[in-house]
C-alpha cells in the first residue's frame, strides 16, 4: 500500500478557490482522514484549476489539474491499489512530464515558491531558504552601498511598468537628507487583466516582505507601507498574517535578529483608483487624501510620504531581492538580455490553451510565450493580437510575435511591458471595441487634473463610441490620431501619458478595422452592437422557445414548434447575445 | 425605490471605537471610510458626520476622499452585493450580458438603477478580480462563479438566493427558470464554490 497518499496538497489562490478548491479540499480530507492535509498558493497554471498534489508513501509526487468533487474518487482509487492512473488529469509525475511543458519552459526566479509551500507558514518560508538573505546581510554587516552596488550589478529594472533602475532609484533616497525615510511596495496592481502581484501576496507574501526588509535597509527606510488593493482580500490576510509572524519572530520592529537594524511594515488598503499605481498618487492617498498625482521634481525618492524621502518598489520587483542576494547579483544579470535583465511574470489569459502566470527570461519572443507555453489559440481561430501592458498598452498584432520581450523592444511596438498583463485575442475580438473598453477604463479613472487627459480621454471615448455604433467619419479617425498624440504629449502624469497607446497601436496595426466600421458599416468580428443584427434561420430553429424566454427585451416572438413562425423584432432588439447563447441548435445568425 | 428603507442606522459608539483605532488624523481618512463601508455597506451621511466631527478631517477632505475612490458609494446596497468583473479578459469573452442578463433576473430596467427593488441584490461592475482564466467571472456575496454565460449567471444568482433565503423580484423569471430546459454544455463547465 506504498501509494497510499500520504500527503494531499491544495492550490488555494483567489482563482483556485474560485474554481472550487475548498469543496476539493474537504472532499479529500473526508476520504483520506489519516493523510495530511496542505494548502499552498497559486501554482500559476490557471487553466488546469483545481490543483492538487498527491505525494504517496514513497515520497513520489503526482500532480494533478481539473480536479472536483466528482472525479476525486476515480484519481484516488488509483492510489489505493484499484484504479488505473488517470492519466488525463496528471500534469507531472516522477516518470510522466506529457502537461508539464507550461513549467519546464519558465524560468522561475520570483515565483520560485508559489505553490510550493503554505503561504501561512513562516516555518516553511525558512525552510525553502527564507530571509536567508536579510540574515547573511547583517551578519556579515555589508553595507547599504554593497546592497545598493549588487542590485545594480543585478540590473534589475522596476517590474510595475516604467522600467527605471531599481539600484539608480535607492540610490538617491539613499543619499537624500533626513532623518526618517520610507519604504513603500506597490500593490495597486490596477491594470485589468494582471493578477501576479496578488498570486506573489497570496502566494508568497514573505519573499515579498523579505524583499522590503532588504529595500528597507539599503536605503536607511525604518518604516515601511503595504498599499495593497482593497480587491485582494486573500492577498491582505496572507500579507497581514506574514507580518505579525514576522514580528513575533524579531524579524520586524527593532533590533531585528538581533542586530541594530530597525524597521516596521503597515498595510494601507487601497480604495479603488488606477491612478494610485503613480507614485505620486499612490503617496496622496496613504495621506489621506484624494489620490491625485502631483508634478515631479521633487521626486519621491527625495521628497515623498510626509515629505520624507521615499522609495516605492512594486511587489514583482520586491519578490527578485532575497534571491539576488543570496545567488549574486552577476548571476541574476546572466538570465535575460543586455537591456533587461531576469525574468518577467506574465498573467496570461484571453482565448489561449494554457492560461495563468508565466515566468519567463527576459529576451524569449511574445510567440514563444503564447505557442510554447501558453499552447497557441483555446478556440481553434487563429490568435489574430495579444494586448500587453493593460490601460497603458497596446495591441501588438501576428506579424510582430517574435519581438522579444524586452522594455526598448516592447517599446518599440508601441505597446509597452507594463506590469504584465497579456490578454490573447482571435478573430471574435474587435480592436475597435477594445480601444473603445480601455478608453471608457482611463477615462473613468482618470483623476480629473490635468484637461488634456480630463477632456481628451472623454472626446476619444465620444469618437471611439461613435465609430462602434457605426456612425463615425474618416475625419473622425484623424481627429482620434489627433487628440491621442495630444493627451500623450500634454498630461503630467503616467495615466494620462499612455492612456491613448491602446488607440494608437490598434490604428497601427488594425486601421482597417476602423474603415470597415466606417466606411462598410461592418464590424468584421462581428462584436459592434450597433453593427450587428440577429436573425433566427428557420432551417435550424426548433422553435423550442428558449431565446424567447431569456430575452430581455421581450422581442422574440412565435409558435412553439413551428420553426417558421419564430422572429427577432429588430426595433427592439438590443443585440445582447442572450439568444445566440441559449440557443440549443444553433439557430440563430449574427450579421 | 426602496433605497430610503434600506438606509442603515449608524451606531454612534462603533464609529467613535473606529476613530479610537485608526486616528484622527488626515491619514485616517480611508481606512475609517473603509470601516463604516464594512459594517453598512455604503456610507451613511450620519457616519460621515460623526467622523468629521470626531477628528481633524474635514468635511470636504472626506467627503472628496470618499467621492474619489470607486470603493466607496454614498447609496445604500441591497443585502448581498453582485460583482461583476470588467477585466479585460471578462470584457472580451462578454461580461456585458452577464449585466444584461442579471438585470433581468433582478426586474432592473431604470438606467442609472443597479439595485432589486426589494432591496436584495446589488450589481456592481468592478474592474478586475484577477481569476482571468475563468473568464467571465462574477462575486456574489463571497462566492466566486467563472466561466459564465448569461443563463448561467442567472442560475447562479437564483441558487444563490435560495441558499440565502432571498428572493428575486418579478415573475416571469421564475417561471422560465421553471421551464427552462436543462442546458448541457455550459452547466457542466460552471464552476462554483462556496467560501
């Protein structure tokens, strides 16, 4: 009975819980009352939620994806001597890698402990080497100008999006007057479609706090803020949890591990403004104030929080420290490219195969990203543009999937690296509509100060609405090019300065999704409510009532099995799809 | 519509207690605001008051703290409050009919409305919950459900209310529900969870 399972481990991240993760973990634990029961965080690989690793009494691991209540007992019975491998749910195993390919092919430097171990767990944190590296620092008393010199050596740059140097940054606070400084990790994580900031909080808080310990010290900071989004309340617990632990263990407060070095970590919850990503608004809302960005110089670094010198690092960045440290930075600086050095963490999501977070050497190609690990299109259309970077980015089209992944590269394109959000789209997707959903997202969070960014993002918003709904002008895709290069030129912060790049790139690269809308009165993927009709086709139709029942707008209508009879009233239509999705036999056409 | 019964009677000591544990101080502001939205789901203007009244803050700074921040609403919320995610993903694979489609369930025509007339439900569209590979996804109360077509969403609310106890305005919805014909392919790739 050496398959017995001895240990039974569960992927409990926001996604993995959403996916059913705790009604998987009770399942096992009500048929296995005598293995031992483990959580861990977010594994990454999003596609194959629930997660569960079964290490039975040799010691042999096997893990496996899509796990649920029904289909527990048939994984088990193999482990109990009855059933065979259910090779289908297995992603890895001693002697089986066939679904491994999506881990193998990452290089994992920040996510090095994500969903290997409890993120409760100090103990286990340590175990894996933890605050390894904050310990030899003050052991061997090497200075803040070492720490500063290796990171630099390192080469890491800003993981929230801008890119600047991480080393070049600390270095002005570093040498900035005043007798208190602070430490602040950004974990605003605002763009849509990102979610690595919340699987590292929720996955590995520690590393992070290990990385603001090692910040922290560099630049002389003896107080340090979470500003963590109000949205991730699992990421809040674990950060919370891990501080207090930290604490009882004299790894925070004063005299930590028992050297004269002194520094405290308060997490401030965000309230829900993309703008609070900028740093500078980041620091007016932990004052207490609306989150506006102010001009710069100053900058934060010599002039932040309560107008001390402040250092703000995102949460990716924080999460390289520990492992700098501990392996040098030269061999950090050997993973990636010349200009980008390490690793980046990609949330990969859209129409593709194998979605979740990816981490990855700087320099691979967007293609390799997508085929290799991602495993091309889920829907068998051919992936036509993935959108990188969010609000602030840009949609980068087929043709150019073998830049690599690189900031000047990305840059290049005209979309950006931002913070790592790579959103896959098909043919089904319109670029039109989506330069229109990003602009909607800028210009409601946009903070209002600056006019070109108040008014230019509405006017662009205005213009993008009417080409959807199929009433726009060629002019008015050259008054759109016109304002987008405005705003980006005339706004004083990060927000305002990208928010047209998702406008840009598509008119780039897509233009004549624009024209088909305007000159054809077509949306060629068919997404465009304004654009689009819905008709039943009376050879398919059973007239089984469905679509009838679940419109909203009471504007079908017909005979109960008399297919000829059925009729979508286009006066009251409103094209919401309800009936396209309800349908049992594919009857109705959208035009 | 309802929305003056469902106002909250505000506790003046558990406001002052709050006020005891985060400051009083301008920094206070959010994390004060925060805790009133915690305990009554909105912010009543009483609470409001009492803060301004209790600390350094002014009205104007809470209140244009509180007008800021999309966490914060000024209206009070039907007991359980429906997040629907507009994160890209959701947007592309079509979160606006689950819109469409809850609004239905719900018997919310008025524009600008986004709670049941009975007070039991509030939709609210949030940006990103960052589940992007169960795209579209929607929070209701604290259960998370993914992979959602319309129908979908409004099975989902409706298990979710009988669970609860509530119920949904309006009739002709039940009984489609009661009609409606088992859907196959998409039920089965539901996933849903109670936390």
């Amino acid at each position: 009975m050496s398959l017995q399972p001895a240990t039974v481990i569960v992927g409990e991240g926001t996604c993995g819980i959403a996916a059913g993760a705790k009604e998987v973990f009770n399942t096992f634990r009500a048929l296995l009352p005598n293995a031992e029961m483990k959580t861990v965080g977010c594994v990454g690989m999003c596609h194959q939620e629930v997660i569960v690793e079964i290490i039975d009494k040799r010691g042999e691991a096997f893990l496996y994806g899509k796990v649920d209540k029904k289909n527990i007992p048939s994984i088990l019975s193999y482990h109990q001597g009855e059933g065979e491998l259910q090779t289908d749910h297995l992603i890895r195993s001693a002697t089986r890698m066939d679904g491994a390919d999506y881990l193998t092919r990452q290089t994992r430097i920040v996510l090095r402990n994500v969903g290997q171990l409890d993120p409760k767990s100090l103990e286990e944190y340590r175990q894996r080497g933890g605050y390894r590296a904050i310990e030899k620092i003050l052991k061997e008393d090497i200075s803040p100008e070492r720490i500063i010199e290796e990171v630099k050596t390192a080469g890491i740059r800003g993981r929230g999006g801008a890119g600047f140097p991480t080393a070049t940054k600390w270095s002005f606070t570093r040498s900035a007057e005043g007798d208190e400084k602070y430490l602040i990790c950004n974990g605003d994580e605002g763009d849509p479609g990102a979610f690595m900031d919340r699987s590292l909080l929720e996955g590995d808080p520690h590393s992070v706090l290990e990385g603001m310990l090692i910040a922290a010290y560099a630049i002389g900071a003896s107080r340090g803020y979470a500003y963590i989004r109000a949205e991730y309340p699992l990421a809040v617990e674990h950060f919370g949890k891990a501080i207090e632990d930290a604490r009882e263990a004299g790894l925070l407060g004063k005299n930590i591990l028992g050297y004269d070095f002194a520094f405290d970590v308060k997490i401030k919850q965000g309230a829900g403004a993309f703008v609070c990503g900028e740093e500078t608004a980041l620091i007016a809302s932990i004052e207490g104030s609306r989150g506006m960005p102010r001009i710069r110089p100053p900058f934060p670094a010599v002039k932040g929080l309560f107008g001390k010198p402040t250092i703000i690092n995102n949460v990716e960045t924080l999460a390289n420290l520990a492992w700098i440290i501990e392996n040098s930075g030269s061999a950090y600086a050997e993973v990636g490219t010349e200009q980008s050095r390490g690793t980046k963490v990609f949330a990969l999501a859209g129409t593709i195969k194998r979605g979740g977070l990816v981490e990855v050497p700087m320099g691979m190609t967007v293609r390799q990203v997508l085929y290799d690990i991602g495993g091309g299109s889920s829907t068998g259309l051919p992936i036509k543009a993935v959108q990188l970077g969010g609000p602030s980015g840009g949609c980068i089209p087929e043709s150019l999937f073998d830049t690599p992944i690189e900031y000047e590269a990305l840059n290049a394109t005209g979309a950006i690296m931002g913070s790592g959000g790579m959103v896959v789209m098909d043919a089904k997707s319109c670029m039109v509509d989506i330069a229109r959903y990003f602009l909607e997202f800028t210009q409601i969070e946009s903070c209002g100060k600056c006019t070109f960014c108040r008014i230019g993002t509405l006017r662009m918003k205005e213009l993008l609405t009417r080409i959807c709904d199929g009433e726009g002008t060629m002019e008015d895709i050259d008054t759109l090019e016109e304002i987008a290069h405005q705003v980006k030129a005339s706004s004083l912060c990060g927000l305002g300065q990208t928010a047209p790049n998702p406008v840009l790139t598509t008119l780039r690269y897509f233009r004549d999704e624009y024209v088909a809308h305007v000159e054809e009165n077509r949306c060629p993927a068919g997404v465009c409510k304004g654009l689009i009709t819905h008709t039943i086709m009376p050879q398919s139709c059973t007239g089984c009532s469905i679509c009838e029942r679940y419109c909203p707008v009471d504007a079908i209508t017909g005979v109960i099995k008399k297919p000829e009879t059925w009729v979508i009233d286009k006066e009251l239509c409103i094209n919401c799809g309800m009936c396209v999705e309800v349908c049992n036999s594919d009857a109705i056409r959208v035009e | 519509m309802g929305q003056n019964s469902l106002a909250a009677a505000v506790d003046k000591l558990l406001v002052k207690q709050w006020i005891a544990e985060n400051g009083s101080d301008a920094s206070a502001a959010v994390p004060l605001l925060q805790a009133v939205q915690n305990e009554y789901g909105y912010l009543p203007r009483e609470a409001m008051d009492i803060i301004v009244s209790e600390t350094d803050i002014t009205a104007s700074q809470l209140f244009g703290v509180a007008t800021f921040y999309s966490q914060f609403r000024l209206d009070p919320v039907g007991r359980y409050v429906i997040k629907v995610c507009h994160g890209t993903a959701c947007h592309v694979s079509g979160a606006d009919r689950l819109n469409t489609a809850l609004r239905q369930s719900l018997g919310i025509t008025e524009e600008g409305v986004d709670t049941a007339s009975n007070g039991s439900y509030t939709i609210e569209d949030v940006a990103c919950i960052g589940c992007c590979s169960l795209a579209p996804v929607m929070v209701v109360g604290d259960e998370t459900f993914g992979n959602l077509k319309g129908a979908d969403a409004q099975r989902s609310l409706k298990k979710h209310a009988r669970r609860h106890g509530e119920f949904l305005p309006g009739h002709e919805e039940e009984k489609a529900e009661a009609d409606a014909p088992q859907k196959k392919s998409s039920d089965t790739k539901k996933k849903e969870v109670r936390q």
